[in-house]
C-alpha cells in the first residue's frame, strides 16, 4: 500500500539557478500497526560572482505526522503470522510523529586567496514524540524532545609544488551545538498518560580542527596524511523535582589520524590505508542502568582501529573490479543490553572485524551491464565479560551477517531499461549470546521501464517491477538484545508489485 507523488523543478538564468523537489508519500504496510506518513520539500539557489566565487543557499521541511511501529517478533510468532504487530505495540497505538525544519548556506572563494576557502553553517529545528511498544507499571515508554541543531565549517584547500612533486593540503576547523528539551512519561494499558519520568535540558557542544596533506612521491605513487582532534562536552540540567538529581556533564577530547598510500602499475591502482577513529557515547547511551543520578560513570568511548589494503582497475576490455581486504579492531565497543523493558549501553574490551570484499562491473555488449560484489567477513567479540557476569569472548557480533552478496543484469536502450537483481544475505546472530539466529536468504527482484518522447522535448516513463519475486520469508531487520521479550525480528515483505509514471516537462 504504498504510494508516492513527487515534484522536481530547476534551471538557470545567468548567475542564478534553483531547484525544487517536493515529495508526498502514504504507507499501509505490511504488518499491522505499520502504516505511515511523510512529507518532504527541498529547496536551493545559487548565485555566481566574479572570479569563480559562489553562493548557496538551502532550506528544507519535513512532516511525519505518523508512523507506526509494529515492534519485534519472536521466531515463534513470525513463523505464526509475519504480518502481525507486538500486542503491546497495537495496544498502545505505538509510534512517532516527526516535525523539522532547516537551512544552510555554502560560501566557495577560489578567487581571493591563492587556493579555495569554503565557509558553510546550517541551523534546523525538530520536533519529535515516540509511543515506544511496550507497557508493564511504571515503563517509560513515551519519550518526547524539542530540538535545536546549529553549526558551522570552514576549510581551505591549496595546490602546490614541493621539491619538484605535486603537494596538496588541506586545513579547516568546524564547530556545532545541540540542544534537546528532553520529556520522557508513563503510559498505562489505557494509554493514560501517568507519570513524568524526565525533564532535562541536554546540550551537546563539539568542536574539531582537522588536516590533509597528499603528495606525490613519483607519476606512479602518492601518500595521504590526515589528522582530526576533536572535543565534545555532553551536558544534562534536570529540571524534575525528584529524589535523584540526573544533572551531570562529561567531556571528551580525542584525535583521530590517517595515512593512505596508493601506487599505480599497468592501469591498475593499489593501495592501502590505516586511520583511527572514535565514537563517544550519546546522551541515550549515557542513561546509567544502575538508576544513580547523571551519566553511566563507566561508559568510555569506542576506539578503532581500521586497517584495508587493495586493488582495483579494468577487467579486460569490458569493465571493472574492486578487491579489498580489511581489518577493524574496536577497543571499548559500545553494545545495547536490555533491563527492565528499557535499552542501556556497555564496553565491549574488544572485537573484531575482518574480511574481504569484491566487486564487478562489466559491460558485454553495447546498452547491457553486470553488477556483482560479494563480502564475506568474521565479526568477534576478542574480550568481552558483561555487566552481568556473562563471558562472550570468541562469540560473533550479533547483527551482522559473516557473509552477503548481489548480482544485477540490465539492458538499456532508447525505448526503456529492463533489470534483474539477486541478493543472498548469510545468517545473523540476534544476542551476544549467540542464542538466536536468522536463517540465510536469497531475494530476487525485476524491474522494467519503457519510455516515450512527446512534443516539446517532453518525455514520458512507465516503470514497473516486483520486489522479493519468489515470496521468499525472512527478516529484514533485527532488534539486537531484546533478550527479555526474544521479541528480535521484524519481518520483510512477501512479493510486491509496484508501478509509476514519470513526466519531464
């Protein structure tokens, strides 16, 4: 029960050029208590100066009035009936309502300084209020937040020659602020709204500074280098009058680096890149699941370190490949537990992510294309004893499955496209407990689209196809660690069948 109308306007007189893309769209769903809601629209000019110099200016809307959440299943009741809903998600008539706002403006100068200075900011509103699917007494299960998120960038990128080699460098620093008044209630099996569990201001600050600088050691080989130090202060002011002040404040600084080296023999390019990167805890993931005031006082950032290596270039005559081996080591991952009907946040000491990835593109004859990749990968826990006491060192990381791959056919010509595409996704552990699993699956999808051209340069689409072909059952999503309800999946859709029409005026 889908349905989507969409609008796109644009062009240029002179300096000037705009563009304009408004979009309605209604769901029913495939399960019960899955319907929803959206509206879009985009909005952007531009405005050339003398010497290369540029002004952007953009603004957008969004309205969800609704969208219903069906809530997870256990395997038992997807294998019963995969189109019902939690119960206590249609009880509670769960879902969310969504309202923002925003704009952004994009200064780009080539012309006053010797290399290109760009200056960007932005500033958005939202609104939002989720019923979550779930009631016992006393659940916090209607969150709420007023949003404000504004920020700014600035960067310069210069050319240069150094020694005879190409130099380029680039350097910039960039800053943003978050503030959300913060409610969070308790609705009964009635959905009477009982008690206020949360009124907070929660504000987040972060600014970073950051470089690059790529030489070119030979015609044959260059090197990248990057660095990025960036700080971040999360701050809670409780405004509810109760026994526990929740009012707190954490601050965090850490760099982040990267060296890329890449070589080029024969039209092929090797390469390889090592960075580091960290993730802090967000506001949510901070809650302290030992019910104390302020934040989880063990909660550290995520540490990783990412390592990949490969190759890619023409294939013969006809095409192209990627090949690519990784290895992701995370130190203090953050993974979601379950307590009391309510989601909080751990380390994990370490895990573990490595594989290998490949890709084709070729191109037989004249109007036909083959897609193929394929991934197959071991996610781990290397070190990892719960909160709970819980050893799962050496278990697999739930959500992600050890191997998945695609291949697409499609013939184009001057009248219309025709495309089949199949996708098998290999089998994903639900807990770190590797208690619950998914089964493997494989979805096939054709598509087809024929054209006509009409008076005035107009052209007129109809497309059409059907998704999942052979009405394969399985899950497309899984909540991870609903280990009280073993409510982790949330099944896909059977075999759709959709249709459009498309005008160009």
């Amino acid at each position: 029960g889908f349905r989507k109308a969409n609008l796109r306007a644009g062009g240029a007189s002179g300096p000037w050029a705009h563009h304009l893309s408004a979009t309605a769209q209604a769901l029913d769903g495939h399960r019960d208590q899955s319907a929803s809601e959206k509206r879009l629209i985009r909005v952007s000019g531009t405005r050339l100066f003398d010497g290369g110099r540029e002004l952007r200016l953009i603004a957008g809307a969004m309205d969800t009035p609704f969208a219903e959440d069906p809530g997870g299943l256990t395997r038992e009741q997807m294998a019963e009936d995969p189109t019902q809903a939690d119960p206590d998600a249609v009880l509670l008539d769960a879902g969310q309502t969504v309202d923002q706002q925003d704009v952004g403006a994009v200064w780009t100068d080539p012309d006053t300084l010797p290399g290109e200075l760009t200056a960007r900011a932005f500033a958005s509103r939202r609104d939002f209020q989720q019923q979550l699917p779930f009631v016992y007494p006393g659940a916090e299960n209607r969150v709420g937040y007023q949003r404000v998120f504004y920020g700014t960038r600035l960067e310069y990128a210069d050319e240069a020659v150094w020694a005879g080699r190409p130099v380029e460098g680039l350097v910039g620093i960039d800053a943003d602020r978050q503030v959300d008044d913060r409610v969070r209630h308790v609705v009964d099996a009635d959905r009477v709204v009982r008690d206020q569990t949360v009124d907070e201001r929660q504000t987040a600050t972060a600014t970073g500074a950051f470089a690059r600088l790529g030489v070119a050691l030979t015609e044959a080989t260059g090197v990248t280098l990057g660095l990025r130090l960036d700080r971040l202060r999360l701050a809670v002011d409780d405004r509810l009058a109760n026994p526990t002040d929740e009012s707190g404040a954490r601050a965090f600084t850490e760099p982040s680096t990267g060296l890329g080296i890449t070589h080029g023999l024969g039209g092929h390019t090797f390469y390889a890149n090592v960075t580091t990167a960290f993730e802090t805890p967000t506001f949510v993931e901070l809650a302290d699941p030992a019910g104390g005031g302020g934040f989880n006082p063990d909660l550290e950032p995520q540490q990783a370190v990412n390592r990949e290596v490969g190759v890619r270039g023409p294939a013969g005559g006809a095409g192209s490949y990627e090949l690519a081996v990784f290895s992701v080591r995370v130190r203090d991952e953050l993974v979601p537990f379950e307590q009391d009907g309510r989601t909080f946040y751990e380390n994990a000491a370490g895990t573990r992510r490595e594989g290998i990835e490949a890709g084709l593109e070729l191109v037989p004859a004249a109007g036909w294309t083959v897609q193929g990749a394929v991934t197959l990968a071991d996610y781990r826990f290397t070190e990892f004893e719960s909160r709970a006491g819980d050893d799962y060192t050496g278990n697999r990381l739930p959500g992600l499955p050890p191997y998945h791959g695609d291949l697409k056919v499609r013939r184009e010509g001057q009248r219309g496209f025709a495309e089949a595409a199949l996708r098998h996704v290999g089998p994903v552990y639900a807990d770190n407990a590797n208690s619950e699993e998914t089964d493997p699956y494989t979805v096939a999808d054709l598509r087809a689209g024929w054209h006509w051209s009409l008076a005035g340069d107009r052209r007129l689409t109809l497309f059409g196809g059907v998704d999942n072909v052979f009405d394969a059952a399985y899950a497309a999503n899984v909540r991870v660690n609903m280990t009280n309800t073993r409510a982790y999946y949330e099944p896909a859709p059977g075999r759709t069948f959709h249709a459009g029409l498309e005008l160009g005026l």
